[in-house]
C-alpha cells in the first residue's frame, strides 16, 4: 500500500503545521511495513530534498514532491500518485477536496484528515462538507478541536472524529544543561511566541499586564519574551507605560539553542492564550520540567493539569497574577512534569497513529 | 435556605478568621435570621446564617458528621432528602436529625463528588474535611443558588453566598474589574465565573472546587446538559407528551413544596405562574397564599387575570400596588441589597417583601417555563436568522463590511443588534451567545474609557462561556441549542441571581419548579415539535395542564412581565437619574465615558422609543452601585 502525504509545508518554514506534518511523515514511515511506500506531496515546498529530511524519514519514503506553491501542481502530483489500494494523510483541510477527487477516481482509496485547531473552527463550505464526509477518519489534535468540528459540522459521523494528540519533536529535547532550582525569591517567567498582530489572542499583553500584581506579591521577578513580529512596539508600549522596563525583556527572535537555554534558566512558563488548538509550546517547557500556565480555552485543558500547572480565565488579569503567584508558592514536580510530557512523546504518538490507523 | 461564609487562610490565626467571618455573617443576616454558627479547626472557620425551613429544631450549622471529620455550611434546599436518607441508611449512617443538610452531610461522606448528580434541589455549599484539610464546595446545576470567592495569599480561600459578605470580611478589596463592566454593558449582568470586583469569583454553576492542604485550588464541571437524544424516554406522539410531561410537572411541584413552614406563590396571571399555582391546588396544597404586583399604570397590570387565576384555585390572593412614587422612596433600600449590578429584579424585590410580609417563608415561582417551552422571541428569530447565515458568508468581505457599517449608522435598535449579529455570528451559538446583549457593540464601547475599551475588545463580544456551552451541545437540536443558552445565561446569569438577592433581601426562599433537573432531564430529550409550537407559545404546557388552568389564561396571548419603567424614569426617577447622570457621581466611574453616557440618558429624556429605557437604567444601575456609601465595617 502506498501512503500520500499532502502538507502545505514541510520544511520551507517553522510554522506549527509544518513541524507537526514532518512528525507525521517521520511516523507514517516508521509504520510502513517492508514494501510499503510513503510519498509526500508538498505545496508550499521546493523540489530537492531538505538537509533535515532524513531526520524525519526511513527507507519508506519514495519520495518528497515540491510543488512549488503551485496548486495545480499540487493536485495533479497527488492525483498521479493515488492509486486504488492508496491511502491519502491530507494535513490541511484546504487540500482535502483534492483527496475527494483522488476517491472519486479510485473509489478503493481511503482518505484521513489531520485537524489541526484554529483553521478548522468556523462554518465549512458545501465542498468541504462532502469532502469531510467521504473521509475514513479525522484525527483531530485534540477534544476541543473535535468538539468545534461537530458544532460547525453537524452532519459529520462522531465515531470518525478521533483524537490525536500532537506530539513533540524527538530532535528539540534538552540539552545537557546543568540542573536548575526554582529561584521563587527572584521567579523568572518565560514567554515564548510570535508576537504577531493577527495573534493577540496569545494573551501575551495580559501576561504583562499581571506583572505589576506579581511584581507585589515577588518584587524581583522577571518576565522574558522570546520572539519577534509587529506586535512588538505595542508590547513594549504596554511594558513602558505600566513602568516596568525593569522587569521584562524581550529577546527577539533566538536560535534553538538559545531557545532551549530560556526553557531550562525559567521558573514558569506563560502564555494565557485563548486559542491554542493543543499547545505543544507548553509541552516543550514541560520537557524541561517547567510548570505552565495557560487560558481555560481552546485544547490547553487538556495539555494543562494541576499536577503540571495552572489555568485561569482568559483575559482575567488577577487570576493571572493570582496563578502565577500559585505557580511559585507551589512549585510543581519537575519529575511528574517532565513524565506527563512524555506521555506526549513520539513513541506514544506513533502508537497512537497505528491505532487510528486500522 | 441560608447565607454561608468562610476562610481558609493558614497564615490568619483562628482570632482572626472568626472576626472575619462574623463580620460576613453579619453582612448576611437577612439570608438566615433564624439562627446562626461558626467553626474553627485547623487554618479554617466556616460559619452560616440559618433561615430554617426544613426540620427548624434540628438542623443547626455547621454540621458535623457524627465522627467530627466533615463540616458542612450549606445553601439551599435538598427536595429528594427524605429517599436519599433512606438509601444512607441503609447503607449504615446514623441520622441524628430529618434536615436534608445532614442528608447531603452523609452522602458527600459516603460517596464524595459522586454524590452531586444524585441531589434534587438548589444548592451552595462547602464541607470541610478535617483528616484530609480539605475545602471542597459546590454550586447546584443550574445556579439557583449562589457561591461566591476568592483566593487569599499563601493558598488561603475565602467564600461567601454574596459578594457584600465577601466584601465584609475585610479581607479582600473592592476594586472594580474593568472587563466586568464592559460584560455588564453587554448584557444586563456580569456572567460567571468574573464579577464587578477584581479577584473576586462567582463558581459557574455545574462547578465543583476543592482546596488541597498544599493550597493548591482545583475547580472542575460536574454537570453538564442532558443528551440531546435518549429514545429510551422520548414519546411516541404528542398526546403521550402531554400525558408525560403532566406527571412531570405534577412531581416537581410536589418535590418544591417539601418544607416544614408555610408555602405560597407568585401568581403574575401568566400561564407559568397560574400552571405552578393549578399545580399546587391540585397536589393537595391547602389555604395557599399567592402574591400578585399590579400596577395603575395602563397595559402594565395583569391583575384580572391573576384574580382570575386566584378565585379559580380558590387562593388567599395579596396584591401590592407598586407605584413610581414608592419605588423612588425605596430605592436607597434596594440598592443596599444589590451585591452586583442588574438591569432587573425590582419585581421580585417588590413580590418577595409581599409575601414575606404575608406570612410564608418559601415562595414558588413560575421562572423557567419560557426557556423550557420556548416562549421567547428569540426561539423564533434565531432559526430563522441562522439560515442567513451561510447566503451571508458568500458575500466579498468589503461587502460585508459596508452592509454592517451601514447598519451601524442607523439608530435603529435593531439595525443595530442585525449588525452585530451579521459581524460577530458564525453559527446558531454564536447567535445565542450575542442575542440576549442589551447594548448594541458599537454603544457599548462608545460607553467606555479607554482603558475599559480596550479590555472589552479583547473579550469580544461573545458571551465568556462560548465554547463550553457549545461543546456541551453536540447533536443537539436548534431548539435545544436556543433552549440552553437562555437557561444557562439570561436565566442564570440574570433571573435566578436576582430572585436569590432580592428574595433572601426578605429572608423568603424563592424556589422555582421549572428549574429542575428531574423535569429537564424527562422534556430535554423530547421532540422540538412537542414542546414548542411557533404559532402557539407553551401549548404543551397549556395542553398539560388543561383541566385545571382556565381557559381565558391558557389562550391569552403571552404577555412579558414588565414594569413601567419608562414612565417612571421621566418622573418619579427622574430626580435620581439626574443625581446619578451627573458629573459628581460619574466621577467615580472612570471607567465610563462621561459624555457618551451623559448623551444616553439626555436622548433618552427627549426621545419616543418606549424600549430604551432598560439600556438607560442598565447603566444607571451600575453608577448608583458604584456611588452607593460603603458600609462601616462593625
């Protein structure tokens, strides 16, 4: 049997859906039995095969084809491939429509949906409807997402939707940095984002907006955000007039090694956002046994417990502050943190996979 | 029925946590007058003020389980007590009293949380666990009855049955939470789980919490709506409905009647209230009192038909003429018992004084039967509305945006509100989410600081809980859909907080049969096309009770209970709205933009839309609570 896998991206940027698809990818070929073969079929992505892709493929790839952002390249690569004992792993809902047609040709293909978070939690168009319908499974990345699907999409089969959750990189784990204690005279959070204007709703402004509460309770803490964007003269506006300059840092935009230094140097990792589909970014902290703090929204609940963190409303600035303050009163267990990310490792995802898979 | 307080702070000594929770008490002394109590063990004191209404002689609180491990302080009314005392016994526990608050004691002791979706009733509550160091407190499902908190440093928890308590214990500040008001602006009220004030918390209902001994808080949902489908009690055909849903109503009037003091009704003259009032004659209910508010003003009063309702179940009928005049005279009073802001409830205030005065502790009340039969304008609007939708979405987006820009130049209330609809709603929920807004979106943030503004935007103007209520839908049905949000926000959020104020403002407990899990769980899962028939509003509820409700009643055309209070405004209010519009009070809302809501309320003086009134005393509301002086701390 062959497997297509259809991404927007895989290795042309860091976005979320990429680093998630070329997990799939590294996953589906891992499953391949001997004779089975996986092609991906990539829109955005040049052809040439990517340094990083061995790191994320077995012998079962036969293939990386990059479309380069041509979409009828992409559909008429996709539909040369399926063939009729195919199965397609279609890794964004806008490509869905082509896997239809790919069954509509081969009616012995089965077709998956890899729902992601946000791009599936809005009303569907008569296209898309069918073509979520025709699918064998819709593995979504968690209950949140799952239960957004069945509300825009009534007409869709329950037992179809499964849950997949999202799963870490095995190639971002901490490096041998020396062990670090929680400081709780000087706590020391740590955002990580983009700081993007179309993505306000990361709650990072009200994160900054805590600080002066938190800055009560723990005069020396410190508040560091990594990333880069154009929200980035309103953040530091923001920062300007609470007067608190001396409590919060920007980085900027940092490479992974500086990145993972920030995971393991923080006490509490903090991003409140209202619309996190799953929220891998809290579970790269937790690989550094870094408690969280997230938004009662989106699919965090269900990343976020209260052995691994906290959760407070969105937008609700003295529960933020009041969580925080909670965070470093009552440090979590490293140990039980580092161990419930784990539970979200590769392996626990490709078994996961398997079984969606039969 | 009481008012319930407490602290968990490790870092207070036992001295100082009973000063506080006294002083809580005491700020709820019209919730319990009958009797009151306090403990103190370990980093905790509870203590409760007791309006004693099942088992008076017997049912102090706190209650201790017979082994002191367990303490209880609770709020409410437990209607199945006496089958689950049976059930407890036979499982081994020794009732000391027949109190339904030693009933939920033992089953919280036996089962733990398990214990919740077995309770009938309304209930707040909060059990200590003396072994454990525990706080564990929950709120009923569908928030008749109120639970308050807010954290205290080093994991400390402090709770109360009203904010003014929370207020009172001297251990909290009253600062007031910006995005509070804008929520406010939105929709009449402030929705679970923010309040007025910064810190403070209003558990959602259907939540649990519990305090761990490391200080760690836990909250979690315990109960969500029923099945959309169950076939296994779903009828057959309307006439099977109508027989079942009979027996139901008959059972839930039979369950809120369990009390061991006088019970009576408010009887508007509405098919839900005369329903509830039919219902009790016919279960037995002897020398039944019922209380009515009438009113001189023309179109307003609804007292012939109330009379009607009366003579016909053969009731000792009390009426009160409410007038501008007595209002404007109570207002200070009334506005003493507000605890957060509200667009409504002077009616019950008005009924529950009555009745009080009259001579019953526990009132029934016919809140809930438009939600449950679907009687509202919206079970009509938003189906219709949401078959715009997708035509809608098809639209350019430049289109769009000149269509709602267009709307929004008009002054017309409800250009304004499609507006909102148009830009904001996605789907049905969404729809629900934004219809019971009072305030269009473009006034509301006209209304607002800057600051304020800026906190409104980034909530948006969907109702907090979105996507819980969404979640807890699927498969459901659009009159169900429609059906839970105006339980689970106007009627939650609106309606039975304020019955709970503003009864308990009179030591009355106000209990609503509509509002039952029992019933719900039977007429839930029933056809739309039952419960509810557009050309006929709450025909299976008239078709159930037919033979006991009068003809002219059932066939009336459904009439909202309003009060006149437009006129007043212009008149007897008047001089109260000038007090509380002018630069001295705003003042003290910095939070509003002074001229915009100083236009509202000029344009309204000078204006003919009879419906603008309740955006004016929304707002006004909100200002005079701010104003209002701060009780001394005794």
């Amino acid at each position: 049997m062959k497997t297509i896998l259809l991404s927007p991206e895989l290795f042309l940027g860091e976005g979320g859906i990429a680093r998630i698809m070329r997990l799939y990818l590294k996953s589906l070929c891992e499953l391949a039995a001997p004779g089975e073969a996986v092609v991906a079929v990539v829109l955005n992505d040049f052809p040439g095969d990517d340094s990083k892709l061995p790191r994320y493929s077995t012998p079962a790839l036969h293939g990386v084809l990059g479309c380069s952002r041509s979409k009828w390249r992409f559909a008429r690569a996709t539909l040369n491939q399926a063939q009729r004992d195919a199965r397609i792993v279609c890794g964004h809902l806008h490509q869905l429509p082509i896997a239809w047609l790919a069954k509509r040709l081969n009616p012995g293909l089965n077709y998956y949906l890899v729902a992601h978070g946000i791009e599936v939690w809005r009303p569907y168009s008569a296209l898309e409807v069918l073509a979520m319908r025709g699918a064998t499974a819709i593995w979504c990345i968690s209950e949140y997402t799952r239960r957004q699907m069945l509300r825009f999409c009534p007409q869709l089969d329950p037992r179809r939707l499964v849950v997949v959750p999202n799963t870490l990189d095995p190639f971002f784990t901490p490096t041998e940095l020396p062990p670090t204690t929680p400081t709780p005279a000087a706590p020391k959070l740590l955002v990580v984002s983009r700081l993007a204007t179309t993505d306000t709703y990361k709650g990072i402004d009200t994160v900054i907006e805590a600080m002066p509460h938190f800055l009560r309770l723990h005069p020396q803490g410190q508040l560091r955000i990594v990333g880069g964007g154009n929200d980035v003269p309103r953040l530091t506006a923001l920062v300007a007039t609470l007067q608190l300059q001396h409590a919060v840092t920007f980085t900027g935009i940092i490479d992974d090694a500086a990145l993972r230094a920030e995971y393991a140097n923080c006490d509490i990792f903090a991003l409140p956002s209202r619309k996190e589909g799953f929220g891998l970014v809290y579970l790269e902290a937790m690989t550094y046994g870094k408690p969280c703090l997230g938004a009662r929204a989106g699919g965090v609940p269900e990343v976020i417990n209260d052995h691994v963190g906290v959760l407070a409303d969105y937008g609700n600035i003295p529960e933020i502050a009041v969580a925080l303050d909670d965070l470093v009163r009552h440090p979590r267990d490293a140990t039980t943190i580092r161990a419930h990310a784990d539970s979200f490792d590769f392996t626990h995802f490709t078994q996961r996979l398997a079984l969606a898979l039969r | 029925m009481c008012g319930i307080a407490g602290v968990l702070a490790p870092n207070l000594d036992a001295s100082q946590r009973e000063q506080a929770v006294t002083r809580m008490i005491r700020a709820q002394h019209h919730r319990g007058p009958d009797d009151q109590g306090l403990y103190s063990q370990g980093p905790v004191t509870i203590g409760m003020a007791r309006l004693a209404i099942i088992d008076p002689a017997n049912g102090r609180q706190p209650m201790h389980s017979a082994d002191g491990r367990f303490t209880i302080v609770f709020n409410g009314a437990i209607y199945n007590y006496r089958e689950l005392q049976a059930e407890l016994r036979a499982e081994g526990w020794q009732f000391r009293t027949n109190c339904d608050t030693e009933v939920l004691l033992a089953a919280f002791a036996l089962r733990g949380a398990a214990c919740l979706p077995r309770l009938r009733g309304m209930f707040a509550f909060a059990i200590w666990d003396k072994e454990k160091q525990t706080l564990f407190a929950a709120r009923g499902p569908l928030g008749i009855k109120p639970f308050y908190y807010a954290r205290l440093p080093n994991g400390g928890l402090l709770f109360g049955s009203e904010l003014n308590v929370l207020l009172a214990s001297g251990l909290v500040e009253r600062a007031i939470d910006l995005s509070a008001v804008g929520e406010y602006l939105a929709r009449f009220s402030i929705p679970a789980p923010r309040t007025l004030y910064q810190g403070l918390q209003n558990l959602p209902p259907g939540h649990s919490l519990e305090v761990l001994p490391n200080g760690r808080l836990k909250t979690e949902v315990w109960w969500t709506m029923p099945l959309p489908s169950q076939p296994a009690i779903r009828s057959l055909n309307y006439s099977d409905f109508v027989y079942g849903l009979r027996a139901q109503l008959e059972d839930t009037i039979r369950a809120h009647q369990v009390a061991d003091v006088p019970v009576g009704a408010f009887l508007s003259g509405g098919m839900d209230s005369s329903a509830i009032v039919g219902l009790m004659a016919r279960t037995g209910v002897s020398h039944l009192k019922t209380f009515s508010l009438i009113f001189d003003e023309p179109g307003f009063s609804e007292a012939e038909s109330a009379r009607l309702a009366a003579e016909t179940f053969g009731t000792e009928h009390h009426e009160y003429l409410l007038t501008g005049a007595q209002l404007a005279k109570d207002l200070p009073r009334i506005l003493a018992t507000f605890d957060q802001p509200t667009g409504d409830g002077i009616n019950t205030y008005y009924a529950s004084q009555m009745a009080r005065a009259g001579g019953v502790t526990v009132a029934l009340s016919g809140l809930g039967g438009d939600e449950l039969f679907g009687s509202y304008p919206s079970f009509r609007d938003l189906p219709r509305l949401n078959t715009i939708l997708p035509w809608w979405r098809k639209f350019p987006q430049g289109l769009q945006k000149r269509i709602v820009k267009g709307l929004r130049s008009r002054a017309d209330a409800r250009a304004l509100k499609l507006a909102d609809f148009l830009a904001s709603a996605r789907d049905l929920h969404e729809l629900a989410s934004l219809q019971r807004r009072v305030l269009p979106e473009a006034v509301r943030l006209s209304l607002l600081s800057p600051e304020a503004r800026a906190h409104a935007e980034r909530l948006g103007p969907h109702h907090p809980m979105l996507d819980q209520f969404a979640g807890d839908l699927i498969g459901a049905d659009a009159f169900q859909i429609i059906s839970a949000w105006e339980l689970r926000t106007y009627m939650a959020d609106v309606l039975l907080r304020d019955s709970d104020v503003f009864s308990m403002a009179h030591s009355l407990e106000l209990r609503v049969p509509f509002v039952d899990p029992v019933l719900l769980g039977w007429l839930w899962p029933q056809p739309a096309h039952f419960k509810h028939d557009p050309q006929h509003p709450k025909r299976a509820l008239a078709d159930a009770v037919a033979d006991i409700v009068p003809a002219a009643i059932r066939n009336r055309q459904k009439k909202g209970f309003a009060l006149p209070f437009g006129a007043w405004m212009r008149r007897e209010l008047r001089p109260f709205l000038d007090e509380t519009f002018s630069n001295s009070s705003l003042a003290n809302c910095p939070w509003l933009d002074t001229a915009a809501v100083q236009t509202i309320w000029r344009e309204f003086l000078t204006g003919t839309d009879t419906r603008a009134w309740s955006r004016v005393w929304t707002i006004a509301v909100l200002i005079a609570l701010v104003n209002r002086p701060i009780p001394a701390r005794r």
